[in-house]
C-alpha cells in the first residue's frame, strides 16, 4: 500500500477526474440532439437514430480496447493509464467542437471509447488502495464524483448551449486537458510494485480477459449479471435526451434541469447511503434494492407523460446507483490484486458491449415509435425494453447464493 499521504492525493484525484469526466459528459448532452441536426439538417427521430449510433461507436472502441487498457494497467501501473486517458479525453471534445461534419463526431467518441474512458482505471486505481471490506465504498465514491459533476455538466450545458451548439464541447475539452496537466504533478502510482505482472497479449482482449477471468471462481456468475443490469440502466445515457423533448416537448434547458436533478440524487445517494446499507446488509442485498427502485421508475416512464412527474422522478433516480458499486464489488472481491486492472478493463468492456447495444436497441425502438411508420405512438418503448431486462439481474442477485459476495479475495494484496 502507498503512504497515507500518496492515498489522500490519489483519493483525490481519482474522485476530481471523474467529477470532470461527469462534468464534461453532462455539457454535451443537452446541445448534442441540436449538433446533429444542425450537422446533418434532420428531423429530432431522425437525429435520435444517430446519436445512437455515435454512442454505439464509442462502445465499440471501449469493448475491443478496455481489456488492452486494463492489462496495461496491471503491466506499468495506473498512473500513465490515467493520464493517456485524460489526454484522449480532452481530444475527442476538441474534434467534436470543431466537426465540420457528422463524421467527426463519431471519429471524437471512437477515440474516446478506445483510450479515454475514465471508469476502469479510476477503479482500478480505487481497488490498489482500499480494502476488499472499503471496495463498495470507495467505487460508490466514484459514483458520487459522477453525481456530483452530472448536477454541474446538464445544468451548464443547457446554458451553455444559448451561446452555441459547439461551446460545451470546448469547455469540456478545456477542463480535461487542465485536468490531465493537474494529474501530471498530482496523481502518485497506486499500484505496488510487486503486484505488477508481465504483460500477456493473449489476456489483454474481451475474449481472453473472459477465459482467464473465467477461471476465477463465482465471477462469471456476477459478471452476466453486471452486464445485464448495465443494459438496462444505459437507458438514460443513450435515449433521455431524445425521449425528453419527444414525451413532454422540453428544450435543452430542461433537459440540461432533468439530469441535473438525477445527478443530485446519484451524489446523494452514493456519498451518503450506499456504505451505511453495504454495512447493514451486504452488497447483494444493497444491489436488489438499487435494481428493484431502478425498474419501478422505468415502468412510470413508460407511462407517465406529466412533465413535472418526470422532474419529480428524476430526484429518485440515483437510488439505482446502488446497484453497479456493489455488483462491481462483489467481482472485486473474486479477483487477486495483480488482476484488478484486468477486471476493470473486462468490467469496462462488459459496460461497452451494453452500451453499444443499448443506443440501438432504445433509440431504435424510440425512433421508430415516434415516426409516421409506426402502427400507432408509443414514446415509453424504450424504458418498456429497459424495464423487461431489468428485471433479469434483478431475480438473478434473488436466486444468487447469499453467501457469496462475502467470499474474501484470493490472495489479496493490501
């Protein structure tokens, strides 16, 4: 373990870049839906097909490169991971600020997916410094420096966006690169020296991460259900700022207002229930609750099209971020230290492949059921398809085996 002094700098850190990876996520989406149509002159159903298709090429890059990023990780450490990552960040908002054409929004989130995703190596990063008791702890953390830069990114982006469709796209772009400057003096490696291993091409892709991961025991069990629950839940990320204006006729300003009440609720919820309920009642227990509530609401979405209910909803939407922390815990705990970076990258790629199927599968099905094709209008489709397969991890973590998410890491390292 590095000093207490390195672990506060690196808490620190970690929890910042998230807070601007959130930020900067935030900004963009409630111009994004008016960048495409501006770009491409199309209708918002039209629009809404290709912004899934541009998240769908930033998990593509994600899903084929995370296993890569992670094992490099476990091979030099965390810290030049971290700060390539940044670097990718902050580029692909400078090319998405400047695209002249559509194509350069997908070229922007290509390397983004590929190289800039933060989430895997700031858990990685996480898991080298608390203990296996902390982990779901320390990732609701993670997920509370998400929640708080979602209140700020929406909220800023919607007002942004009255100078400009591009401008949240620079000052995203601007933050990240300040942050990757702030990371180069401030962020120490994490990761002990001698829990770094030799670097295996073989294991550093979704299929081998997957085999060898495989041989872990009880993780592909809790991996299918990781990878269901972040399909359902990426319903937000790939359809709100579509369905929103579609279902209750908001601008990019209420858009922006929406996330920013789901973002209070995520950094509410994560900074201050998720410890005490992993404490009082296990991970699995705490992750059936965060399910169960997240289904609930995307039933009332399927059906409520009352703009002020939508708000009200919107601040009950963090209880879900229960959910990932503790699942993504309970792996955790089944791996050794010198395969966390591992994990997170295969983690980072099971959180691709759902991203990359869900834009297609919810803006799809949103596109379709708005269009003059459609046998009659049904705004609500998406979160029906996210309600159906929410409710498979959720009897999966019923019928899982209680004993298990408390079984210590095999030959942990802290």
């Amino acid at each position: 373990m590095i000093e207490k002094r390195q672990q506060r700098s690196a808490t620190r850190f970690i929890l910042f870049t998230v807070f601007i990876y959130s930020v900067g996520f935030g900004i963009i989406m409630p111009v994004l839906p008016e960048l495409i149509q501006e770009l491409e002159d199309v209708s918002l159903s039209e629009a809404t097909l290709i912004g899934g298709l541009i998240s769908a090429s930033y998990a593509l890059f994600q899903f084929l490169m995370g296993p890569l990023v992670g094992n490099l990780g476990d091979r030099f450490g965390r810290r030049p991971v971290f700060l390539v990552s940044l670097l990718a960040f902050g580029i692909d908002f400078a090319l998405m600020g400047f695209a002249p054409s559509i194509i350069w929004l997908f070229i922007g989130r290509s390397i983004a997916g590929g190289l800039g995703a933060i989430f895997g190596p700031a858990n990685a990063a996480m898991a080298d410094i608390s203990s296996s008791e902390d982990r779901a702890k320390s990732f609701g953390l993670v997920g509370a420096a998400f929640g708080i830069g979602f209140i700020v990114g929406p909220a800023l982006g919607g007002f942004l966006g009255d100078f400009g469709t591009r401008v949240p796209f620079f000052v995203a772009g601007g933050l990240a690169f300040l942050n990757f400057i702030y990371g180069w003096f401030a962020f120490p490696e994490t990761m002990a020296a001698d829990a770094k291993r030799p670097f295996e091409i073989k294991r550093a892709n979704p299929l081998g991460a997957l085999l060898n991961l495989g041989k872990l025991p009880n993780l592909l069990g809790v991996a299918m259900i990781y990878f269901l629950w972040m399909l359902s839940s990426s319903i937000y990320p790939s359809s709100w700022s579509f369905f929103a204006p579609a279902q209750y006729g908001w601008d990019s300003r209420m858009v922006g207002l929406s996330l920013t009440c789901v973002g209070l609720s995520m950094a509410l919820v994560q900074a201050l229930l998720i410890g005490r309920f992993v404490s009082a009642i296990g991970e699995r227990k705490t992750a059936i609750f965060g399910i169960f509530v997240a289904v609930v609401i995307f039933v009332f979405y399927m059906v409520v099209d009352i703009s002020w209910m939508a708000i009200a909803l919107c601040l009950f939407v963090g209880v879900q971020g229960m959910a990932m922390p503790s699942i993504n815990a309970m792996m955790s705990r089944r791996t050794p230290a010198n395969m966390q970076g591992e994990l997170q990258g295969f983690n980072g790629s099971l959180a691709a492949l759902a991203a990359m199927i869900a834009p297609l599968l919810y803006n799809g099905s949103l596109s379709y059921f708005t269009s003059d094709a459609a046998p009659f209008r049904f705004v609500g489709a998406p979160f029906a398809i996210a309600a159906c397969i929410g409710l498979i991890p959720l009897i999966l973590l019923i019928i899982i085996k209680p004993a298990a998410d408390r079984k210590p890491d095999p030959d942990i390292q802290n």
